[in-house]
C-alpha cells in the first residue's frame, strides 16, 4: 500500500516541503531513498524500537521510502516521526486521515518521546502559505510555531500522542495562538549605564548609535571601560516589534542555539564572538549551511572586543552585511542568504602595549610596531563605521561614588527612553519604505528627502568633507547621524550643531 506523509526542510531560513512516500508490499528489505545523509538512514532503528513502545511493530516485509525532492539532501533526526507515520499508514496498522493535510516533523527517543527541532517556525509559516491544515512538532519546538496564525499547531511529547491525534481520537489541543511576543522567562539583565564612572563622551556617543542603529568603534587604554559599556549598550535598546521578533526568532530557531525565552524572542540579540572565531563561525555556513554570528545578532548587537585580534578574512567579510543587510552563502551544494542586519560595535587598544596617548603611562610601542597594529583594520571596514571615538582613561576623582562627574550619571532607564523617543519617531518617519527601521538603513536614495539641509548647513558640510578628505559613503554616514542626533532631541530639520557633532565623531 502507498500512503503519503508530510515534513519540512528548512534552507536558509526557509522551509520547502518533503513528501515522504512509502511502500510497504511482500518481501524482506528496507530501502530509504530520496537522499538521505547518514542521521536519517540510522532512523529505521529508532523508529523500530520506539514504534514498539506504543505496542506496535515494523512489518517484516519489502519497505521502500522515497523522500521527494530527491535532489535536496535531507538531514538531520528530525524525520523519524513523518517516516514512521508513513510506515505505519502504508502497513494498515493505523489510519491517519491527517497525514495527507498535515507538516509532521520530531526526533524520536527509543521510549517514543520526542526531542525539540530546528526551524519550527520557518516550517510552520511555509505550511500555512503552502494550504496545509495542522503541524505536529514536539511540545517545546510548537511553542515556538503557535505564534503562525491560520494554522493548526499541536505539542506532542510522545508517539502515542500522533498516533491518537491523527487516527482523530483527540486529546491533543491546539496550541492557542499567541498574537503578541510571548515570555516565560526573564529576561537577561544587562549592567547599568549608571555603573559607568566618568566617560560623558562615550555615553553620549552610545546613545546615538543606539538612537540609529550606528555601528561603532571605540579605542582606548585598557580599563577604560569599553566593553563594559558595550555590555550596557543592549539595555537602552527598544525591544524587538513583532516583525523583527519573527524573523530573530527564525534565525535563532534554524541554527538550534538555545535561548532564555519561550516563544518569539522579545529582546535584542547581543552576540560576542572571540577574537579566535573563524571565517565560517562569523558568517555562517559549513556542511549544513547553518547561520553565523552575524546573522544571529540581526536586529541587536554584534560586539567584537579586540578588534584588531580578529583574522583579517573574518573582518573583510563584514564588509557587505554592515552594507546590505545580508550575507549571500555561495557553496558548491548550496547558496542561501541570511539577514544580517546587526549593530556593529567594537573595542580596540591605540597600540599593541594599550597606553598610546595615556596621560601617566608610556607607550613602549614603536612607529612601525603601531601602524602595523592598526594596519590589520582595512580602510573601506573603517569607512564603513559611523562612530570612531578614543576612550580616555577614568579619573581617580570619577571612581568614586558621589563625587566628580558620577554624580551626574544617568540610568540606562532614562537613557532608553530618550532613545525610544527617537526610534518612535524614526518609524513614523520610514512607514512606506519596507525594509528601512532606523537612519542607518537609509540607503543614498532617500538621503536627500530625509536629510535635506539648508545653505548653511550645507557649506559647513562641504567645507568640512573636503578639509578632511572625506569619501562619498563617509558623507552619506555624516548625514545618516545628523539625523539622528536631530530625532534625539526632537528638531525637524538637521542644523549645524547636529553636523558637527556627527562630524566630530568620523
């Protein structure tokens, strides 16, 4: 008997439909085509063994599966529910009158449990879009797909669960539909602005890269506070709309990595690779073609402390992402693209010994030694960074609570709301340009009708791009931080003061 069930596939962060067709008729064999890799043909003895466990057996008899497309190769363990489903079917030992309308994917144990996927949620929108009824994922991987409207979700936690649910016994509800973000677990609670000592400057310049999604780089003596800060920066971000939370979350779903919430993500990723990551870590791929770290920072934060330290092929291939937004993975079995629309900050020291410039301690770098230093950061990397600014070392006097400048700290709290304020603003501003959130994302396009200036403004810009020898995509990135340092203390037009301030930070 030929009976049909259903799975999914997840390239890229897209899903594709597997039919999983199977064929059970007199004889003794069991053939698994349709090209399978090695952790799906070493399904027959879970299924074996875990079908046992609901009291029923595979037949001894001529099996053959064919897993269609059989140009794309499947992997993983995620299979062993569809395919027993089919053998089952094809065996007459049950009916399942779903399988024909419905996505089944789960890994099951030896007792019959079933184990979370990846891609859940890529695979749910892609059966709601393909005219599919239902989807059957293991409990905690449906929680995340519940979040699929016009779509039947269920959360199973055993074989015996599937069996009942599509031979229509019943017993398993639909998950509800969560329309909004959905938590059930705190969030990870990043240090607070107000334990920053001194630094007036360095705030001041996270709050507008957090204002426009800017990337930046800060360089300075070790113990200045960089990556403390950097450590802040997540906490004065807005937190994630429901679009931006469904493409993370599907991000994050198809790479497997675990996460403190439940559901969509709700906060801002905040990804900090060592400097030791390679090429592939960074941006993603491998034999399974799986996201990097760029692209699981999309929409937060992607920090690299010790910036010079990192390969200097792992930093050219930022080049397009901190661009497009995107990171096309061209391999010989296969090209996917991610998102990679992530915040770029990073840390460095001026000089290999860390205290060139320090007021009270000597650099014992040489010339060479320095600008070779620098040198392992390219020119059109650093062009492509709105923010530069030098981390000087905090004073005696600001680490002490109470006195100097920390008495005047603010909280991340009331920091966040003015860069709420700014982003509130930012999309009202961009809500008839798909695909553009903040003023980092303003392509060249729409510069001149969002950031027009007026005689004034403009002599001051040219006077200062040709006295500094700016390029054309450094005067673009001027003009992007203009604007928001404008939407920051709410002014309509960009005035001189807004350009001077973003020029003093290239």
């Amino acid at each position: 008997m030929l009976v049909k069930a259903y799975g999914s596939a997840v390239c890229g962060i897209e899903a594709i439909t597997v039919t999983i067709e199977a064929d059970v008729s007199p004889g003794i064999n069991f053939h698994l085509v349709g090209l399978p890799d090695s952790a799906v043909r070493e399904s027959q003895q879970r299924i074996s063994t875990a079908v046992h466990s609901v009291g029923l057996r595979i037949p001894c008899k001529r099996i053959v599966i064919n897993m269609a497309p059989a140009d794309i190769r499947k992997e993983g363990s995620a299979y062993d529910l569809p395919l027993a489903l089919a053998v089952l079917a094809a065996s007459e030992q049950i009916r399942a009158p779903m399988l024909g309308t419905t996505i089944c994917m789960g890994e099951l144990a030896l007792d019959g449990t079933l184990r979370p996927i990846r891609g859940a949620l890529s695979m749910a929108l892609h059966a709601r879009d393909n005219g599919f009824k239902a989807c059957i994922f293991p409990m905690e991987s449906a929680l995340e797909a519940a979040v699929v409207e016009d779509i039947n979700i269920y959360g199973v936690s055993h074989l015996a669960q599937v069996l009942d649910l599509t031979e229509g016994f019943g017993g398993v509800p639909v998950l509800e539909n969560v329309p909004g973000i959905h938590n059930s677990r705190p969030q990870p609670q990043h240090p607070d602005f107000s334990l920053v000592r001194g630094q007036a400057q360095a705030r001041r310049a996270l709050e507008v890269a957090a204002a426009g999604s800017h990337n930046v780089l800060m360089t300075g003596p070790p113990g200045a506070g960089k990556t403390f800060m950097a450590r802040c920066l997540p906490g004065i971000l807005p937190p994630l709309s429901r679009a931006e939370a469904v493409e993370t979350t599907r991000i994050w779903s198809v790479a497997g990595v675990p996460r403190g919430e439940i559901g969509l993500m709700s906060i801002r990723p905040f990804r900090a690779p060592h400097h030791t990551a390679s090429v592939i870590s960074l941006t993603g791929g491998g034999s399974s073609a799986l996201p990097g770290e760029i692209s699981l920072a999309h929409n937060g934060v992607l920090y690299l402390d010790e910036l010079p330290e990192f390969q200097g092929r792992a930093l050219e291939v930022l080049r397009q992402p901190l661009e497009d937004g995107t990171i096309q993975l061209s391999r010989v079995r296969y090209k996917v693209s991610y998102p990679a629309r992530f915040m770029l900050v990073a840390s460095m020291n001026p000089c290999p010994c860390g205290f060139r410039g320090h007021s009270s301690r000597p650099c014992v770098c040489t010339e060479y030694q320095v600008q070779r230093y620098r040198n392992r950061i390219s020119g059109p990397l650093l062009d492509r960074i709105d923010i530069r600014l030098f981390v000087k070392p905090v004073e005696v006097e600001d680490l002490i609570p109470g006195q100097g400048r920390s008495r005047e700290v603010e909280s991340t709290e009331s920091i966040r709301k003015r860069v709420e304020n700014a982003r509130n603003i930012q999309q009202e501003r961009f809500r008839e340009q798909p695909g553009v959130h903040t003023n980092a994302h303003m392509d060249a396009g729409l510069l001149p009708r969002y950031c027009s200036l007026n005689p004034a403004t403009l002599t001051f810009l040219k006077e200062a791009v040709s006295r500094l020898h700016l390029s054309a995509r450094a005067h673009h990135r001027i003009l992007r931080l203009a604007r928001t340092i404008a939407d920051l203390e709410g002014s309509a037009a960009i005035e001189i003061q807004h350009l001077a301030e973003a020029i003093q930070y290239k």
